[in-house]
C-alpha cells in the first residue's frame, strides 16, 4: 500500500528519503537516490506504488553489488500481474466509503455473479475476445429480475442489462490503470454495446390535464396532517412553469417573488477548469399556479425562507418523488411511459400552441439551443390528416367502411 502523498514531504516542502526512494510530486512516481559500492545512482522508478519501487531500488542495489563483487546479476523482478478479483477486492477496499451502497452493489452483481467464470482471468487479458465470450454467454443466460406485478420471475437478459455490466467491466480496468496495476488500457468495449429496442414515451395533451391532477390530488401526506399533496405540488411547478423535478424539489421560498409573481431559477452550469457558474431566469407564474401556491404558503405559517415542500426527515425529498403520483394519474387515461420530466414538454407543447416564440419557451425552459426545445420538447399535432386520410379513402374506392370482402 504506498503511503499518502503528503508522509513523503517535510513542513518546507522538502522530500523526505525513505529507504532511497522518495516522491518529489505528490500523486507521482518514486524517485531514488542512492549511494551503493561507491556509486551514485538518481533517477525514476516509473511506477506510483511503493512497493513496486522498493523492489526496483532493491534490484538496482543487488546489480551494483554484484557487479562490484564479480557476481551474475539475477533476473529482474517482473511486476504482479493482477487477476479480475483481486483488482475487485481492491476496488472494494478503497471504493466502498466513497461511493454509493447501489454502485458496489452492482460493482458486485457484475463480478460475483456475472463474470465468476472470469475471476481468474488476468485484468490485461480482459479485451477482445474474452469480452464477447462474455457478450454471448450474458445475452443466452437468465436471471432473477423484479417487475412489478410479476414479482422475482426468472427472464433472459437485456440489452440494456449488458450495457450495465460492461460499463462496470470498464470501470474497473479504469481503476486498475490508475492504480498502477496495469501500465496500458487494453480493454476496449467497441462493438460490443447492444442498443436495446426503446418504447415510446407517453404524452400528456393540455386538455387532459384536469382528468390527470385528479387521482392525484387524492393522495395525502400523512405527515404532520398535510392537507396537500406534496407530489401534486410538484406536478403543478412543472405543468405551469416548465421546471425539471430536481429544480421543484429543490425550490425555496426565497425564490418565490410574490410582488412581481415570478419564480427564480438558477442554472448551475459546469465549465472544464472553473467552478459552476450560475445562470439566473425568471418564469412568470400563472394565476392558477400563483393561488395555489399562496394557499399552500398560508398553511406552511408564511415563510420566510427555506424549502417549500419539506420531507418528513426534515430535507429534501428525494428524486422520483412524483414518479408514482404520475403513474397513478397517468393510469387514469391510459397513458404508458408517462415520466415527471415529459411534464415539461406538456408545458411547452401548451406554450407553443398558445402562440409563444421559440425563443421564449427555449428561455422559459433554460435551454441555450432553441432547436433543443423544438426537436424534443414540443409535440406537434397530426392537423388535417383526419380530411386527407377520408379524401384519400374516397379516391381509393373505400367509401362504405362495411363492405367486407367475399
């Protein structure tokens, strides 16, 4: 296990020696500076782990030795060639405090139960042809899987299931190489990704907005005896002003401009070197929305500030609070695939054809690209097909629907 970064250096910045070897930059490679049978030697080991270098160190003082004293020089230390697993369990030991309990989860379905077969394989032989062996064999096997309604059944495997896998397949020679346990990347995952066959999303049209909100508004919270749905709170900030989920969850009341009856968002937006910048719009709200959240503020005491819709463990709520909520009116007109963000293209589809520009639900919507919004947010309505197509019956000859060939 090589030592932290900073076990390497003095208070003033100076490396300190140890046992000839030493780092100069904190994340580096080793350094050795020695003196041996009259013999100065410097210069860099090329690896980043300590015990590597120690070896290198111990090799180069053995040849100077021997060569002094007449000696055969031995073979050169060959370094360790890491298995599957054992690059795992390395994984597992530094990973597991620092990343989420369903990534080691699956980092652990991944290797336990789906590449068992493939413990013993060296991590430099993971490539090519051992990738599509286990391609073929994932793709022609079955596994426990939860649906609902269906419960554990045994199906065969997805598509998207191997995509999975072989994310995590990567994510582990990606580690390897950083650890210094492979010195090149020979895992390669071209032409081994499977695109599963997509289902087509559910919409909710603007006339059935009424029938959608009101299965939902049913709901209740049984905390602290809410009167209001919190998820029906939700669905309202992104039917009437466009906002994605994580943005609704996350709204304060400081960001709620009663006089000027706008609501306030900021973008973060990430650049490559610099920390997020943030980018402010305003949506005006509509008097509908405006009303409801005014009652909902009457019962919340008037805030002043903090969040507007509040969890039982005193935060935020979590991701996908709406997703049952919208399930549930979305059952209602038998609408399938209906999801929380496909509520901002309800908005503005509704904005669009109430006549805005482009330009104005692009900005409602905090999109950069106008062509963006257009290509996957607005839905357009099949207009006049419903004549061309009777037009198109008659000049066929098909004028009597019931005429049924002999």
């Amino acid at each position: 296990m090589a030592r932290r970064a900073k076990a390497w250096f003095t208070e003033d910045g100076r490396p300190i020696m140890h046992d000839g070897i030493y780092k100069n930059t904190p994340g580096g490679d080793f350094l050795f500076d020695f003196r041996c049978c009259g013999q100065h030697k410097k210069g860099s080991t090329g690896t980043p782990i300590e015990d590597l270098a120690r070896a290198h160190v111990a090799q180069l003082k053995r040849q100077i030795t021997d060569a002094f004293y007449g000696r055969t020089p031995p073979e050169p230390v060959k370094p360790k060639v890491y298995t599957l697993f054992e690059v795992w369990e390395e994984w597992e030991k530094k990973k597991t405090s620092s990343v989420s309990k369903s990534h080691v989860r699956w980092m652990k379905g991944v290797v336990v139960h789906h590449t068992h077969e493939w413990k013993d394989l060296p991590i430099t032989e993971l490539e090519g042809a051992a990738i599509s062996t286990l391609k073929d064999r994932y793709m022609s096997g079955t596994g426990k899987g939860f649906k609902k309604g269906e419960g554990h059944t045994v199906r065969t495997h997805s598509g998207g299931g191997w995509n999975k896998v072989l994310v995590q397949l990567r994510a582990l020679v990606g580690f390897a190489q950083s650890e210094g346990m492979i010195q090149d990347r020979t895992f390669s995952a071209k032409g081994n990704w499977l695109k599963p066959a997509s289902k087509a999303p559910g919409f909710l049209w603007p006339e059935q907005v009424q029938k959608f909100l009101a299965p939902i508004d049913t709901m209740r919270k049984n905390c602290k005896g809410d009167r209001f749905c919190h998820p029906g709170i939700y669905i309202r900030l992104m039917l009437g002003v466009g906002l994605r989920e994580g943005e609704a969850i996350n709204l304060e009341w400081e960001r709620v401009n009663w006089r000027q009856n706008v609501i306030v968002i900021a973008d973060a937006r990430a650049t490559d070197w610099r920390p997020k910048d943030r980018e402010v719009r305003e949506i005006e709200m509509p008097a509908w929305l405006r009303t409801y959240l005014l009652q909902w503020w009457e019962f919340c005491e008037r805030p002043s500030k903090g969040l507007v819709m509040v969890s039982r463990h005193g935060g935020a709520h979590r991701e996908g609070i709406s997703k049952r909520a919208i399930e549930k009116g979305a059952a209602e007109l038998g609408i399938v695939g209906l999801h929380p963000h496909l509520l901002r293209a309800t908005f503005a589809t509704t904005q669009w054809e109430i006549g805005a520009t482009l330009d104005e639900i692009a900005a409602m919507l905090g999109h950069d690209d106008p062509e963006i919004t257009l290509k996957h947010y607005i839905r357009r309505r099949p207009k006049g097909q419903t004549v061309n197509q009777a037009k198109a019956a008659e000049r066929m000859g098909f004028t009597n629907p019931q005429i049924v060939p002999a």
